[in-house]
C-alpha cells in the first residue's frame, strides 16, 4: 500500500453480521501488537501521542487471496494485484511491481507470465534485478527470453551479467545471433571520449549576451554543438552551460554567469556510449558535455552522434 510493504499482520478485525463473524481489517500498529502479547492496556501509556490517522489498520477490501492453483509463499494472500490481472497490465509498469518483490515473489511472478510479455517486462526492469531473476532461470529459459529480443535488446539485459554467464548464454544462441549481439556489447563498452568533437561554443562568465548574440554566426563558424553555450572558467574548468533559447531571451548586457545553469549533468572521460545513451534518454538533452576527473571540458557529444553510433539502442 502506497509502496510500504507489510510484513506482519497482529490483530484481526471482525464484524458481526446475520449472526455471522466477517473480517473487516488487519492492524499492524504497534497497539495491536501489544494486544497480541496481552499487553493492550499499556498502548495508551506507551503511545500517549500516536497519530490516530497512523494507525496501521488496512481495509480487507484492499487484501486479495491469490488464486488457488498458484503455489503460495508465506501465506496465501498478498497486498498486490491477482496473477490473473498480470496479462493485462504495460511491460514497463509490472517492472516497477516485480522491482518490489523479494526474490521468491519476483520468480513466482515472472514465472507465471506468457513468454512474450515475460521478454517484453525484462527488458524494462532494472539491472540488478535482470541479473536476480536470470539467475533463478533454466538456461534453455533465458536462451528464450533472448531469442525473443532485437540484437540492441538482448546485449543490454547479456551486458550487466557476469561475463562468464554471459558467455555461457551466448554459446547456447545460434551462432548468427550470438555473433551480432557479442559485437553490440562491445561496441556499449567503447569509451565515449573517442567519438566526442572537441569544437562547441564557450565562454567566460564575464562575457554578456549581447556579444555572443550580435556575432552568433562567427562563434558559431565551424562548431560542431551550437544548440547550447559553455560557460567556463580557469583552464576550461565547466561552470556551467546556456540554452541558445535562453540566450536569446536574455538582456543582452546580462553576463552570462548570471543566466547560466551551474548544476550541469555531464559525462566523464571513461563514459561508455551505453551510458551516454542512457543519459540521452532519461534527460532528452540535445548535446552531453564530457569533463575529466579536474571538471575540464573536454568535448561535447550531440544526440545524433550517439544514436548514429548505437542505432541497436534505438530498435
């Protein structure tokens, strides 16, 4: 409920009905579990203060039974959504639900998916949880799950398993698959700094918009990133970067210290373009700067570079 997972229930709720006994809420506050041991009456004494929106008490209505014919783990109910309903929700979204399972939840839950969703969830998940789940799998499984997969799809899930697993699956792919996949994962691992131009706009703090707009054609001359300025200090030390809209809609006598965005997301010399990928497509950014270990500007990378050079990220 609400990402807070229970995991003792110390009191029953009933209701009286018809002469009938219906269960109406759990309670997991600690006063139920002083009830539990007997020791009710020092609930007000001990929690003179407790918050009696806070009281742990959870409706039945939200407490499912699982369907008979699945194996139970720890009980046969579960605050989550019956494995019958599984088919009919997104891939992305039942990642985020198998992320919050423990280990025996994740493979009772994974197991009891059609194939093709099955692939279609692990893609989405993360990777630690990739490797939990794969783990629990038969390998003629996993050869499944891949084969399922775009070349791009299967390296990224091959990529963050311990290289001898990896190896291991891929010698049980067809020798086709297994070749274009092993050379999308060694392309994820090239360092992003051997494809990042090293011609892009920067400039001062000291400098005002108005200069850098009045001559935006000669800066511009050449460069390889004009879609943003780079603000930059002793040694080309980044400070900080401006959008070309922003600069525009500036005072010109702003300088542009004062415009500029100081909390800069950058890529770092050992980056790998699977990194920089990932970066393109949580941020949407048009350009990454790359900084070394000092806060150096060394490059920027365009989108277009990156998707050009990785077009398996994009399948």
């Amino acid at each position: 409920m609400e990402d807070t997972e229970v995991e003792v229930v110390y009191d029953i709720h009933l209701v009286r009905r018809n002469d009938r006994l219906y269960v109406s809420e759990v309670d997991t506050s600690k006063s139920a579990r002083l009830r539990r041991l007997g020791l009710g009456f020092l609930a007000g004494i001990l929690y003179p203060h407790e918050d009696p929106k806070d009281t742990g008490v959870i409706s039945w209505m939200y407490v499912q039974p699982l369907p008979p014919h699945i194996s139970s783990f720890r009980g046969d109910v579960k605050l989550t959504v019956l494995k019958d309903k599984l088919a009919d929700i997104h891939p992305v979204d039942l990642a985020d639900i198998i992320e919050e399972l423990d280990h025996d939840q994740r493979v009772m839950v994974f197991s009891s998916l059609e194939h093709e969703q099955a692939s279609d969830t692990l893609e989405e998940i993360e990777p630690h949880v990739q490797r939990d789940i794969i783990s629990s799998l038969t390998m003629e499984q996993v050869v499944r799950l891949i084969n399922d997969m775009t070349p791009g799809q299967a390296a990224d899930i091959l990529s963050v398993l311990p290289s001898s697993d990896a190896h291991d699956i891929l010698e049980a792919l067809n020798r086709e698959n297994a070749k274009k996949i092993q050379s999308i994962i060694e392309k994820q691992e090239e360092k992003v700094i051997n494809y990042t131009p090293r011609k892009f706009l920067k400039f001062s703090p000291e400098t005002t918009a108005g200069y850098v707009e009045n001559d935006y054609p000669r800066h511009a001359r050449g460069k390889d990133v004009i879609m943003y300025i780079y603000v930059v200090g002793t040694e080309d030390t980044l400070l900080g970067v401006i959008d070309l809209k922003d600069l525009l809609q500036a005072d010109d006598k702003a300088l542009l210290g004062d415009i500029m965005i100081e909390n800069v997301i950058t890529l770092s010399t050992e980056s790998t373009l699977k990194e920089a990928s990932q970066v393109f497509a949580r941020y949407d950014f048009r350009a990454l700067s790359v900084t070394d270990t000092l806060n150096h500007l060394v490059g920027v990378i365009p989108y277009r570079d990156v998707m050009n050079l990785t077009p398996h990220f994009v399948e």
